[in-house]
C-alpha cells in the first residue's frame, strides 16, 4: 500500500508483494509459530532499549511492529534488563505478552549515572555540594557517554547477542534507535556473524538539527560512527519522510532504495475504545492535547492568552486540557492560562488511558516548533482514530501533509503568536458554537493502519533474508 508522502516502494518491494509472500509461505506449510505443524520462514533478533513495560514513547512502536507481524517471521526481542527508566506501561506489556520470546542484557552499573554517583560519593562530592555534582553529570552525559548514555547497555547486549546468534536459529538482525548506541550493537553482531541488518531509526542521528554537541570533535566521531553503520546496514528504515530525505542528504553515497519510510501509526484495535466519550459535568468543550509540549512552539500558548483576555468569558464554555509534560518556557505559560481558568494541566498519564482521553474529547490539539516540519510524533496517528476536529500548529513538512490529506485537521503555520492567534480564535468560536464539522478521509487514515505498517517492515525483512 502507498502512503502519502513515501518516496519510494519499500525497498523495491511493495507491501502487497510482502504479503503475498508471507501467504504463499504459509499455504507450503512454512508458516510461523501460529500455524498448527508449521515452521517459521525466517527469525529476526530484534535489539532495541525501548520496550514494554519500559513507559516511553520508542516502546510503541516495537511493541506495534511485534504485535503484527506475520506468522512466518519469527521474533526474539533484545532489551536492556535494568533501565533507570520506569517500568509502568503494565497495559503495553500484556497486549505483547506471548508474542515473542524477550531477552535481556543488563547495563553496565559503574557505566550508568547511577555508577557514576556512586564513584562520586565514594571520592566525597558531597563536600563539594550540588553544584559540583550536576556538573559532573553534565561532564558524563555530554561529554564522556557516545553516542549516548545507554552506551552502558553496549558490552552486554553484544555479549547477550552473541550467544543468541551463536545458535544459528537466526535469520536477520532488527534493530532500533535511540538511543542510537543500538545500532553499535546492531552493527558489531553484523560483523561478527555475518547476518543481515535492517537498522530503524525513529529520530535523525548525526544529522539531527536539535542536537548539540559540546565540541565539534563529539560531532565528528558520531557522525563517523553514523557513516559506519549505514554503509554495514543492509537495508535501512525512516519514520517520516522527512527523515529520509535527510539520510540522503547526509549521506550522498546511499541509495535511495536502499531507505524505506515506514511511519508510526495506530493500533486498528483502538477504533472501538475512542469511539463512545462521557461529556463533561460542567458542560464545557474540551480541547485535548497530549504528550510533551516544546519551547520554541509556544506561540499557540500565547495564542490562547491573547483569545483569553479578549474574551474573559471564554472559561465558561471550553477548556483546554494537557495530559503530558513541558518545557519550563512553555510550561510557564501555561500556567498563567490555568490561573484563568482556561487550561488544566494533567500531567502524565497511563497510556491505557489515553483512548477514554480521545473519545471524551470535543476536539484535538497538536503543536510543535518551527524546526519540527520533519517529525510526526505518536500521538498524531492516535488522534486520527477518533476521527474528531483537529487544530495543528505547525510549520509545513510531514505532520502536515499527513493531517491535511485525513480531512480531519484546521491547519495553522506557526509564523508569529498574533498570526496564530487569529487564526486558534476562529477555531475556538466555532468549536465552542458546535459549526466545526469534517470529512475524514477514510483511505488517507488507513494508511497508518498498524497491521498495514508491520507488513511493510516484514516485506523488508524477507528481503533481507532472501540476500544472504
């Protein structure tokens, strides 16, 4: 299936094509583990930090992509055994327990923050005070810890990879970033056993335009260490077009074929829990944003604090709401908005909650920075299952043609805070007016179909295996 804004037909394979594969692989009795009396076609060591129960945003997406794949690929899962991380997506875990056999590798103690205040303790930093211990947390994470701090999950990945590989029950190797540190891992099982690899990348490396190093030598070796596991990797996985576009203009000696977009998406299984939402005791609309807002988008914030003062009343009747985290500039907005009692703030909430979310909703937020025209964050394809009004602040780039082609979306370019003002004013009068109707576009939002996105990744993984 094509989806809005991919470049190319994954990797010279179309999804239909990956499909029939896997069926015709299935009818010659060489289905995977759910075939009764069947037998896997291939086995892929996926290694990735981010997995449930671990409760971030990167535990999605490999949940989703294990969750759908196809009987005749068969998974194992590398993950990291002690994160600092929590450990509370409970609801995750269980959609994936069963699914695949899950291993894990521990972090090297004395390598992680943890190890390192520990060391620091033991030479007496506490004479020095707090200063001095967050500057020696500053020193690690930006300066000592490359590609990034998880490099202490690195010696015992591989070690744990190696043993799995070792038994020759594996086809190709999957892994996933960030943190980017994986795809060494990734890269040093390739070498040492020879296997293909399929390396994904759900945020820009070295070419990344948020990042900043502390010197330009941290800049160069890491884009050193990017060049290295491009050229190794077989074929290689963006999640937005954008960020494809990028590879290739980071890396003019890649093929273009040799990158696939395969998007973020949304659970199918979803429709039914945002459809039916409880409307507020109080009676006012609800505009819902979720997940973390930036600073450098907050002229939306501002937006709303001019609509406020023109029209005091304004709490009366809708409510902003804010599940999720910010940035200190963007949060401090926000709060004068709470103190008018136009906006709540939530905080973060279990992710088996954010569907009541949707489906209680009126309408739907969605902002990021001007620098963010490359990103489709999560929650984007979520908000197309309720198929319910969306107001986007955003520059123009992916997010945008993604939301413009669902027929959901009342698309505002973040230019200035009293040009978007202007136009959020429009948007809340309608809403809270009840004029705000919309035509989804029902194939633009299949597109984003889990299921559909996992059969992309499993076409690519045939292939892979088909090259050995």
């Amino acid at each position: 299936m094509k989806r809005r804004g991919d470049d190319d037909d994954v990797v010279g394979v179309s999804v239909e094509d990956g499909v029939k594969a896997g069926s015709a692989q299935a009818e010659a009795g060489q289905g995977g583990p759910g075939v009764p009396g069947g037998r896997p076609t291939a086995r892929a060591l996926f290694i990735t930090y981010h997995y449930p129960p671990l409760g971030t945003t990167g535990s999605m997406r490999l949940a989703r992509f294990v969750k759908s794949m196809p009987t005749d690929i068969a998974v194992e899962v590398l993950t990291v055994g002690n994160p600092p991380e929590s450990r509370d997506n409970t609801a995750l875990a269980a959609e994936v327990e069963g699914r695949a056999v899950v291993h894990t590798a521990p972090m090297l103690a004395g390598l992680t923050l943890a190890g390192a205040e520990k060391a620091l303790a033991a030479a007496g930093y506490p004479l020095l005070g707090r200063v001095a211990l967050k500057a020696a947390k500053t020193v690690l994470s930006n300066v000592a810890w490359l590609p990034d701090r998880q490099i202490a999950w690195l010696p015992g990945a591989i070690a744990k990879g190696s043993e799995l590989l070792a038994t020759g029950r594996f086809d190709v190797i999957f892994c996933s970033s960030p943190p980017h540190s994986t795809h060494l891992i990734g890269r040093a099982l390739k070498r040492r056993f020879g296997l293909p690899l399929v390396v994904d990348l759900r945020d820009p490396w070295s070419n990344n335009p948020q990042r900043r190093w502390p010197t330009p030598v941290h800049e160069r070796i890491e884009h050193t260490l990017e060049t290295r596991v491009m050229r190794d990797a077989d074929f290689i996985v963006a999640n937005t077009p954008g960020n494809k576009r990028m590879l290739l203009d980071t890396f003019p000696g890649l093929a273009a074929d040799k990158i696939a977009v395969i998007t973020n998406g949304f659970d199918p299984e979803r429709r039914a829990a945002v459809s039916t939402g409880t409307p507020r005791a109080d009676g006012r609309k609800v505009l819902l944003y979720t997940g973390h807002v930036y600073d450098g988008g907050e002229h939306f914030l501002a937006g709303l604090k001019r609509i406020l003062v023109r029209d005091p009343t304004l709490p009366e009747r809708l409510v902003v709401r804010f599940l999720g985290t910010m940035d200190p500039k963007s949060s401090a907005l926000a709060e004068s908005l709470v103190d008018g009692g136009l906006a709540e703030r939530v905080g973060r909430v279990p992710a088996d909650r954010i569907p009541g979310e949707l489906a209680a909703a009126d309408a739907l937020l969605y902002v990021v920075p001007p620098h963010g025209w490359h990103w489709i964050p999560s929650k984007v394809y979520d908000y197309l299952l309720p198929e319910k009004p969306i107001l986007a602040v955003l520059p123009r780039g992916d997010a945008w043609d993604l939301l413009e082609a669902s027929g959901l979306a009342t698309l505002v370019e973040d230019l200035n805070s009293n040009g978007v003002a202007v136009e959020m004013e429009t948007f809340v009068r309608d809403l809270v007016a009840g004029r705000i109707a919309v035509t989804p576009d029902r194939a633009a939002i299949d597109c984003y179909d889990g299921v559909h996105l996992t059969e992309s990744l499993a076409a690519i993984l045939r292939r892979a295996v088909s090259t050995r």
